[in-house]
C-alpha cells in the first residue's frame, strides 16, 4: 500500500466536498498538471466516499468551455458531467441568491463566484475546492486549490 496522497490526507474526516468549475474543466480537459487530482475527487465521490456538490452553474460555465472548443459536443458532454455518482447537481434558488450577494458584498467576489460559494454554504460542505485564489478570501469553509493538491 503507498503512502496516501495529498489529497487524502487533506481530506481526512470530511465527508461532502463544493466542487468548483475548474475540477470539471481540468478532468475533462485532460489538463497535465491538474487532470490528476481531480480524477482523484470525482472517482472519490464516485465511489461514494465523498459527497460531491457543484452548482448548476457549473454546467453552463463547463458547456461554454466546450462548446468554445467543439461545438457539436454539448449534450453529450451534459450527460457525462449529470451522470456522476454521489454529486448532486444544486439550483440557484432564493436563499442562494440571498446569500450570494451577502458573501459577493462581504468578500468582493463576482456573482458567479459568490453563487458557487453561498451553495456550498448553504448545502453544509465542509471544504471547497477549486483553483481560484480569490476564495482563500473567504472564511466561513476551508478552501483547498487544486495546486496544492498536486503531487508535484
């Protein structure tokens, strides 16, 4: 058995994880440097290990990515990101409006960061990873970055 990664040991004890875009845009993408680690989150909350949250907002942000690169592709690449284990697709309701502009106030973040944020708050996960540092602003969850993450 080899030693636990990082990421293992990063989240030893959580059991539900806020997935920012970028861990979409970085496992699908093939991206060298951080396609690893978030393989390594979503085959975890794949496994049910973990309980993985992302916003519906990610689907837009991911699809927009996509279709800038292959524009005959979307639905297929909606099915693959909707049809993973243990990740539960949130909508952008009242109460995470609300509480978006409160932390897009507080913290001077864009609204869709604040989105992103305000669902992960509202849905009790306890870390948030993506690779944006304009999250290590905020402090009411652990924000972890992806390249802090990586083995190298």
């Amino acid at each position: 058995m080899g030693k636990p990664s990082k990421l293992g040991k990063r989240l030893k004890g959580v059991k539900k994880v806020y997935l920012d875009t970028n861990c979409f845009i970085y496992h699908y993408g093939r991206h060298p440097l951080f396609q690893p680690v978030s393989t390594e989150i979503l085959l975890l909350i794949g496994e049910g290990k973990l309980q993985g949250v992302t916003s519906v907002l990610s689907v837009s942000e991911v699809l927009y990515r996509r279709l800038q690169k292959k524009p005959d592709e979307p639905l297929e690449y909606q099915r693959t990101l909707l049809s993973i284990q243990n990740l539960s697709l949130m909508f952008v309701d009242l109460e995470v409006a609300a509480k978006a502009a409160e932390i897009r106030l507080r913290y001077n973040l864009k609204a869709p960061d604040a989105i992103h944020y305000a669902t992960a708050l509202i849905h009790s996960c306890e870390v948030f990873i993506t690779n944006d540092k304009i999250f290590k602003r905020v402090k009411e969850i652990p924000v972890l970055l992806i390249k802090d993450l990586s083995p190298s």
